[in-house]
C-alpha cells in the first residue's frame, strides 16, 4: 500500500516534488498550512511528511521549528531540493505588460533581485505556497498577473513559462524533513551517517551559559551542524535554541553529550535521529550535497 505523505501546498508545489523524490510509490496528501501537516501526522491521518526547514538564499522556515516542538512528530529523514523558479502566466501575457506577480514568500525572497531588475513596477503579492499561486493566476486569467512557480506546476495549470532561471543564486536548495508520528517506530529514510537534532532552553541567561551548552559536544569530539534561536515565548531577551550534531542519539558519546547538557537546561528535547540526506534536483539523485555542511 502507498504510503499517504503531507505537504503544505497544492500540487505542483516543490513540497510534492519532495515527497516524490523520497517515497517514490507515495500518495501526496496536499493541505493548506504546516500547522495542518503537523496535526495530520500527529493524528496519524497520513503515515508520514515532508516539509522544508531551511533555504540556502532565503533562510529558515521558522515556523516549523516550532510545529516541530510543540507536535508529537519525529525526524526520520532529510533531503536537499535544487530549487529552480519561473514566472508564468496566462497565454499571451509579456514580462513588461506585469502589473502583479504572486506566490509564496519564501519564493519571492529567493528571486528579489531578478523581480527588480526585470519587473521594477510590479507589485510582489505574498500568498500560502508557489503552486497555489500558479493555480489562482491560471483561474483568474489575467495576463497582467504572473505567479512565481516550478515548471511542473506551470505545465499541470496551462500557464505560459515567460522566464526561467529566477532564483538569484544558482546554489539555491531547500532542505526538507521527513517526518513519522512518534510512536509509529518508523524506519528511518536514506542511508547517510546519522545525525540528530535537538532543542533546549538555558537555565540561566548568564555570560557563557550558550558556551558551556555547546562545550558538552566539544568535549566529545561531536561536530555540530547548525545552530538555531527562536525567541521564547514569554520570556523576553531569552531563546530556545535548536542544534544539529553528527551522530546518532543512542551513540555513546552523544548520550553522555545529552546527560551533561540536560545539567545545564531547563528543557532538553530530541526532535529526532536520522541519515543525512541526499541531494536532488528535477527529480533526480545529484552526486555531491550542494553545500558540504560545516562543522561548527
């Protein structure tokens, strides 16, 4: 049986080509926000999920972040997706006749300089996901308004392809997360070295205190990936931080790294062991990742 997989986004969205890269026989279950993709493998209404977490121009979806915190969800993958972006609209539409281009924020982030340089007077309309844009500007049917999209969403709503190419760096990835229920034991996607992400929260705001938190991976020779913030919730001027380290949660050095800095936090919660991911691009596995990570 096909394994039923959610994204946010309507079909034709990088979101789809993602799940598609990773569970080839899958059944794409499209919803509307992350906070619906969340809540749909929380409650087991699919069996797994992809979505993004990072863009290598425009940066972190925050947001899921947090849904990762505050959902009963766990990492089980990840992969890298070569974004490529272009501007489509009704036939007979031209670059200079653009009063309107739609889609996703994120989109419009990653192709800003191209969208002034080309359409200076257009106004950049932010809307859920790049394929949805793509559907409302084929239903609407106006060729003053384009959309920011794939070309698979331009060829699945009957759009015209005016420009392609507009990401403003060619090494523009999006990484994405795929995602289990955590009590469904589910078997982890991809067969690069492991690696496990985590959250905690610093008893004190003290000098050195984020130091100290890192310095229990040092000590162990355990590299570190990223590290993110993201303000907490009622405590102003303090964060939950978010961090990547090479290794698998049940390794020893990692869950004695675990055990030192659970001493030092208020909070400490593992978002999940899995392979690092391969790298795609038009559907296909690429040979090199597309930014080698940093060890921190």
């Amino acid at each position: 049986m096909a394994p039923r997989v959610a994204f946010q986004g309507e079909p034709g969205a990088f979101s789809e080509e993602a799940v598609q890269c990773v569970f080839a026989d899958a059944d794409p279950r499209p919803h509307a926000t992350f906070e619906d993709v969340f809540e749909a493998v929380e409650g087991h209404a699919v069996d797994r999920a992809v979505v993004p977490i990072e863009n290598a121009v425009f940066g972190s979806v925050r947001v899921n972040y947090d849904h990762l915190r505050t959902h009963a969800v766990t990492i089980i993958g990840e992969l890298q997706l070569r974004i490529h972006h272009c501007l489509m609209a009704p036939e007979g539409a031209t670059i200079g006749g653009l009063t309107t281009v739609r889609s996703h924020q994120q989109a419009l982030g990653q192709c800003r300089d191209w969208l002034r340089a080309h359409v200076p007077d257009a106004t950049t309309a932010a809307t859920p996901d790049t394929a949805g844009a793509a559907r409302a500007v084929a239903a609407a049917g106006d060729p003053a308004v384009a959309a920011v999209a794939s070309r698979r969403a331009a060829e699945r709503y009957g759009l015209t392809v005016l420009a392609d190419g507009l990401q403003d760096d060619a090494q523009n990835f999006t990484r994405f997360l795929v995602l289990a229920p955590v009590d469904a034991n589910a078997d982890p996607v991809g067969d690069g070295a492991p690696k496990t992400s985590l959250t905690f929260v610093l008893q004190e705001n003290v000098p050195g205190a984020l130091f100290k938190s890192l310095a229990v991976f040092a000590l162990r020779e355990l590299d570190l990936a990223k590290i993110e913030s993201r303000p907490l919730v009622g405590h102003p001027g303090r964060y939950r931080f978010y961090l990547d380290v090479h290794g698998d949660a049940t390794d020893d050095p990692v869950v004695r790294a675990l055990g030192h800095l659970e001493e030092i936090t208020m909070e400490l919660q593992v978002l999940g062991s899995y392979p690092q991911g391969a790298t795609y691009a038009d559907g296909r596995k690429e040979a090199e990742e597309p930014w080698g990570e940093t060890e921190l």
